[in-house]
C-alpha cells in the first residue's frame, strides 16, 4: 500500500478524552474514531488489526473442533423470557421495539438464541457433543464506557456454546476451550493469565478469566507465578486429573480470592497484579437448556435436558490489550503475528531517481512474496516520516536514501529493539522473507 493513496488520519495532539496508552495510540495512530460514547468506528489501520486478531481467534476455534456459525445482532425479547433473562439483564441491554410493537433488544450475549438454533435440530445424544461460535458485535450500555475499545458499549465478541450429554462431556469440552484460549492468546505475542472467576449474569458454577497483566486493567488478580509458564500443549483436556490439576491452581479475581489458600502458595511465587479481561469461559449445565427445554434423547432412552458451556473472547478489546503490552514512548510496537503491515518501507527522498528505483523494486518484490508492506513516498520531512513508522508500530522498517544506495545499502530497522542494520537491496529482501 503507498502511504499517499492511504486513509491514514493521524493526530498529531494527544486527545485529552483518553487516559491509558492504548486508547491514545489507536486515536493518534488513525486507527479508530469515535462516533459515540463507546461507539466506535474502525479506520483501514485498524480494522487490519481486528481482522487479525479474528482470524487467529477463529483459526483456534476451528481447531479445536467448534463450527463457525453467524446469528443476528437483534434479538426477540421472548426468547429471553424463556430463560427469565429479560427481567433480570437490566439496563445494559439495549431494548426496542419494531414498527409491530414487538419487542427487540441488541444482542449482549447468545446464550438463549443459541439454545433456540440448537433445540431445533438436535435430538438425540448420538449428535452430540457440538460446539457452535460465531464473531459478531454485542451491544451491552454500559455505565462508563472508557478506555476506548477496551470497555465500549458496541465490541466485537467471539462467543461459542458447547453441548454436551452429562457433566463429564461437557468438563471435556470446556477444557478443551481453555486449552485453545491459551494458543489463541499466546499466537497474538501475550501471556494469557487464567484465573478462577465469579459468573455473574451468565450463571453457572465454573468459570474462567483469561487476562493480561497491564497497570491499567480494570481486575485485581491474586495467583502463583508459575501459571505463567503453563505449557497448552501438555494439557489434555479429557484427562481428569489434568483437569484438576488446572481447577486447584491458586489463580483467582479479586471476587474469588481466598487469602488463605493464597498463603499457602511459596512466598516468591505469590503475585498480585492488575489485569485486561480479554476471555471467559463459563460451565453452567442445565441453566439454559432446562427452561427452554434443549432435550435430546439420552443412551438409556430417557430425555435429558444438554450440558452446556459459553466461552467468550473479546475481539476488539484484545486490539487494545496488546498495544498495552506492547508500546514505548514513540508509540505501539507490534507483535508480527497481528500487525496491520509487516514492514514500513521509507523513501528519504521521493524526488530521486535511483531512490525511487530502489524503492519501488523492493516494495514490489516484498508485496510479491505476499509481505504486507506500507511505503511511505510521501514528500514529508524524514524525521515525520520516522515517527509516523515507530507510531504506527510496524515490525520492521526498511529505509532507503541516496547517501546508503551510493554504497549499495539500504538500512533494515527492527521497531521492537530499535537495531539498525545496513545491508544490500537483495539482503534485506531475503532477510524479510525468511522472516515468514
Ligand atoms: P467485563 O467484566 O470486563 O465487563 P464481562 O465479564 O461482562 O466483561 P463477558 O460476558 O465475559 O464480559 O464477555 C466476554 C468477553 O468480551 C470479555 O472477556 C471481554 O474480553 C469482552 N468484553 C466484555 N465487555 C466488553 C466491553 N464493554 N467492551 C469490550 N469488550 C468487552
Ligand atoms: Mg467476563
């Protein structure tokens, strides 16, 4: 992409609106705009982000065995009756009637509509177990929707639902979920933290938080430093004991914690910091699909009422989550797995000739080896167009003067380290490709 033909609003003032590093990045970087409290729109830098991040939620669903599906945005306030949902949801849920009075709301979670798709096409136990996700925007009005895309009211939530015939299937497929929202989390660069959590409006008895430790979390986390090297891989989520091992790790919120039990855990391993929510799972049987009557026909000819799971990421709040963790005082630092480019090609002087040969072969040969590459032959002073690259965070840089192409060099600059690196036309494009 050149950086002229771009949609690369970028500001130049710290907006005064944004308190945490993430949100006042997003808006310098021109990657978001507000259009309402919470509301946001995603501009092209942006939204290449967010389709990262999906795409690698929905890559470690698939597999993991869960069906990708997409239900609507709008529900009916009668399936939510069903459940006894409606009354208790309370004023988060944006509620409306269409032009035959019947009563809508935006949807904040599936539980319900998922039970409804489900309830009518499954009977018997032999077509079980299922796991159904969709990625799809959730409307929930929140009280102080802030920190940008971190709390919105409008976000963009990967949920799924399992469907199991007992308990024991269903703890199956639950660990299975957390096993996947450990790779999905760490593929993104970050270090998922999961910890005991209180369920709230969705019900149930067993939770999970997945969270990433960031001064500015909203949840204070009390747990045992090892979980931090909790290998995903070793985890069979069938294995009971594994699954005890999991449940009897001391990781909890602040609503979960047991000060006790935390004493118990050696001294130098206690940790006690602040943590983004960016997932949860939930086990919670028979709360939905008893009162909307999800039955199937059981081993034994009985009608059992399906155990069910829901497992939440947030998408859009993940965006934020890893500029968190991932920015210094020039701006974001992107991990190569979710950045919107994978290098920021800059031409020092667009009026020269050998300048932009050079630069157009190489921005050619990348996008040719399918890196995403963004090349700045704007007419802009050097030193805009460095902080424009070290703000917007791609991987790498690659820069290219006339003084370097007398010599034959170009300079290759890493955005993480900040390490330079002179090197020929031809190294530098090999280097990036075996980057892959
Ligand atoms: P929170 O405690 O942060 O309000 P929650 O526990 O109510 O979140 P869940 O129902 O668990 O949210 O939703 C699944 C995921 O969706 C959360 O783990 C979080 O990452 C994301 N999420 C929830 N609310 C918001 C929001 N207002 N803005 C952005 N993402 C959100
Ligand atoms: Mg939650």
């Amino acid at each position: 992409m050149r950086l002229s033909q771009y949609f690369l609003p970028l500001l130049k003032e710290t907006p005064s609106e944004a308190q945490i590093a993430s949100h006042r990045l997003m808006l310098r970087a021109g990657m978001i705009r507000q259009t309402a409290a919470g509301i946001y729109t995603w501009l092209p830098l942006g939204f290449r982000v967010l389709q990262k991040v999906e795409q690698i939620v929905r890559e470690e669903q698939d597999a993991a065995g869960a069906l990708e599906l997409l239900m609507p945005t709008l529900q009916p306030a009668e399936l939510w009756r069903e459940s006894g949902r409606y009354e208790d949801y309370g004023d988060e849920m944006l509620r409306f009637k269409d032009r035959h009075k019947r009563e809508m709301l935006y949807g904040p979670t599936n539980e319900e509509l998922i039970t409804e798709v489900f309830r009518q096409a499954v009977r018997s136990y032999r077509d079980l177990p299922k796991n159904l996700y969709h990625i799809q925007w959730k409307f929930r009005d929140e009280v102080r929707p802030r920190f940008g895309v971190m709390r919105g009211r409008e976000f963009l939530m990967k949920d799924n639902y399992s469907f199991d015939v007992d308990k024991a299937a269903s703890l199956v497929s639950y660990f299975r979920m957390f096993k996947a929202y450990m790779k999905t989390f760490k593929r993104m660069g970050l270090t998922p933290i999961p910890v005991r959590a209180a369920t709230g409006p969705i019900g149930g008895d067993l939770s999970h938080e997945f969270h990433v430790e960031a001064e500015t979390g909203e949840s204070q986390l009390y747990f045992d430093s090892e979980i931090e090297k909790l290998d995903e891989d070793k985890i069979d989520p069938a294995s009971p004991t594994v699954q005890d091992e999991l449940l009897h790790w001391y990781a909890a919120t602040d609503e979960k914690h047991d000060a006790a039990a935390f004493a118990r855990v050696p001294e130098a391993r206690q940790r006690v910091a602040r943590g983004i929510e960016v997932g949860q799972l939930f086990y919670f049987g028979t709360k939905y699909s008893a009162p909307m009557k999800a039955t199937v026909a059981g081993p034994k000819g009985d009608t059992v009422a399906v155990e069910m799971g829901s497992y939440g990421i947030g998408v859009s709040r993940l965006v934020g989550a890893i500029i968190e963790a991932f920015h210094d005082d020039d701006g974001i630092i992107w991990p190569e797995s979710v950045a919107p480019f994978r290098v920021g090609l800059i031409n020092l002087r667009p009026g020269d000739k050998q300048c932009g040969e050079a630069c157009d072969q190489l921005y050619h040969r990348l996008m040719g080896s399918g890196i995403d590459t963004l090349y700045d032959e704007r007419e802009e002073s050097p030193g805009a167009k460095f902080a424009t690259m070290d703000l917007i965070g791609l991987p790498w840089q690659v820069i290219i003067g006339p003084r370097g192409l007398k010599q034959g060099v170009v300079e290759l600059k890493e955005r993480k380290t900040g390490a330079k690196q002179e090197l020929s036309l031809d190294a530098a494009v090999a280097r990036l490709v075996g980057l892959r």
